[in-house]
C-alpha cells in the first residue's frame, strides 16, 4: 500500500519526486506540483483506498454468509443494480443533483439484492442465493444494454466508462460524500463479524447456537449494499475486487475466522485498487483508461491461480470407528 501511495503521488506529468511530496501536501506549496498532488492525486488516491476497503470488506461478508468463495457483489445483482440506477437517469436525460446518485445507487443495489433473495426463497439455500443471484445480474445488465441503445453517442460514452469502474476526475466532494455511508457501515460490520464465524458452521449448526441464520443472511446483504452502492455510485462497478481481496486474506491467514479476516480483507481491497489506479493512469497517458478494467486484467488471473492452488485442507468430522469397533 505504501508503494503504491507513492507511485500515485509521484508518477504522473508533472513528477514529483518523493521527497518534495511532504512539501507538496503538508506545507500547502502553491506551485504547480503542490496543486497537482494535493488537488488531483491525492484525493484520486484516498477515494482508492476508501472503495477498495469497502469492496473487498463488502466480498467477504457476502462469502461468509452464503459459505461460498464465489459469492461476490457481481454475481449477486448488487452492483448490477446500483449501476443501473446510476445509469438510467442519465440515459433518461433526468437531471438530478449529485447528492441523490448514492441514493438511487442504493435503490438499485437493494432491488438486485432483493430479487435475488426472493427469488432463491428468502435466502433458504446459501447456493440457490448464488444462483439466483447470476441470473438476476444478467437480466440487469441486459436491462441496462437496452437503456444503453437508447442513450446518445456522448452518453454512450460516458456511460461505457462509468460500467467499467473509473476515477478520473474525482475531487474531494467524491470522497466527503463517502463517508456518511461509512458511518453507518463500520459499526455494523464491528457486529456482524462475530455473527459471520458462527454462519461458517452452517444453519442448523447456527440455528442451535442462538443466530437466525436467515435474518443474518438478510443483515449481511444489507451491510454489503451500505459498503457497495455508494462506491458503485461514485466510482461505477469495480469488478474483481470483492473476490480476490477475500481470498488473498484467507491465503494468508488459514487459521482465522471472520472477525481477523475482516480488516485484512478491507485492507487488500484497497491495495488491489490502489495498485491497479496506477497502470490506469499512466498506461495509455494522456488518455486515462477505467480502473475496473485494471482490477479485472490483475484479478482474473490472480483469481484463477488463488482457486487452482486450492484452499487450506480442512479435517474431516466424519466418525472414525477404533479397534472396539466404537465411533470416536
């Protein structure tokens, strides 16, 4: 994260070596580099710390309570229909204040997630919610290709950058307006870590120690879409990141449960942002490419080699009869 912090501040036109960067942000310098860093890359770089964190906390929630390494904000209509709430209104030429965009990304975020749970029977069965939950994003998006036919070559434009996941041009007001939501979020995570380890042992299981394993499974989709939809609304949908930040945390710590998990897996969601904001940046420049389409170039292999390799062998519960022929 450091590493990539200072590529962010320093690499760029202007460049700014690293040791002018605490004259540039702590001593407010009015030059030209001062202004570049402490006006465009700094705010780019903590708006990519923030949406990481919250997309890679977002992921493993959702794993934890549907008991599925591929339970991510993307197979499950979440951040399918907070983009189409963002989408739609610009589609519409509806003109909206921005203050309202975390608000339809929230709606939109709540109707994928809510179809998909009523769909799959009230989130009974944590694989037909993951299920469920595919089809309902591809229905959508095949919603949101519609709106797009109708949408202008200016919008089209737009819009195809926005579905990709980009933070070009975000400013301070971007980042301010994330963290009302964080508010409400971190505290609920905070509770619903601890309830996330017992969902791990399964319902029954649950059910005998005192969680409502359904009502946790609704709880946690709530928290996901407070942490989702409004990154979704500012940032559009970053892809990858709520998959691969969750299973780089369990690579590293086998032996944990949710509650140590969770700030870990925040923390990698903001590195896999934050490293791949870089290359979108400066890959292409001057013309800046999406950043979702970095997570996804860095995570799809990494992904693939994370669930090829296999995760920490688990012992058996099966009974094991002894030499008396009694089952231990």
């Amino acid at each position: 994260m450091v590493v990539a912090s200072g590529c962010a501040l320093s690499l760029g036109t202007p460049w700014v070596p690293p040791h002018r960067l605490p004259g540039a942000l702590l001593d407010g310098d009015a030059s030209l580099a001062g202004i570049v860093v402490g006006e465009l890359r700094l705010p780019r770089l903590v708006l990519a710390l923030v949406a990481g964190a919250c997309l890679g906390a977002a992921g493993l929630v959702l794993q934890e309570a549907l008991r599925n390494p591929l339970a991510v904000p993307e197979m499950l209509g979440v951040s399918s229909g907070a983009a189409l709430g963002v989408a739609a209104p610009l589609v519409l030429a509806v003109s909206l204040p921005a203050v309202v965009q975390p608000l339809l990304a929230i709606a939109g975020a709540v109707l994928g997630g809510g179809i998909t749970l009523l769909a799959a029977g009230l989130g009974r069965s944590p694989s037909a919610v993951l299920l469920t939950g595919a089809a309902v994003a591809a229905a959508l998006q095949a919603a949101l290709l519609v709106l797009m036919v109708m949408a202008d070559q200016l919008d089209l434009q737009l819009i195809y950058r926005y579905l990709l996941g980009s933070l070009s041009g975000r400013t301070w007001d971007d980042v301010t307006g994330l963290w009302p939501w964080l508010l409400v979020a971190v505290p609920a995570l905070v509770l619903c870590a601890p309830v996330l380890s017992v969902l791990r042992l399964g319902d029954e299981d649950a059910e005998a120690l005192g969680v409502r394993a359904r009502r946790a499974r609704f709880a946690a989709l709530a928290i996901a879409v407070v942490l989702i939809a409004p990154v979704t609304a500012v940032c559009g949908p970053v892809a990858w990141v709520g998959f691969l930040a969750p299973h780089l945390t369990r690579r590293l710590a086998p032996a944990a449960d949710a509650v140590r998990w969770l700030p870990w897996s925040a923390a990698w969601g903001a590195v896999v942002v934050a490293v791949a904001d870089v290359p979108a940046r400066l890959a292409l420049a001057p013309v800046e490419t999406p950043a979702g389409a970095w997570t996804a170039l860095l995570g799809v292999p990494a992904g693939v080699a994370l669930l090829r390799s296999g995760g920490p062998r688990r012992t058996s519960k099966r009974p094991v009869a002894n030499r008396k022929g009694e089952f231990g």
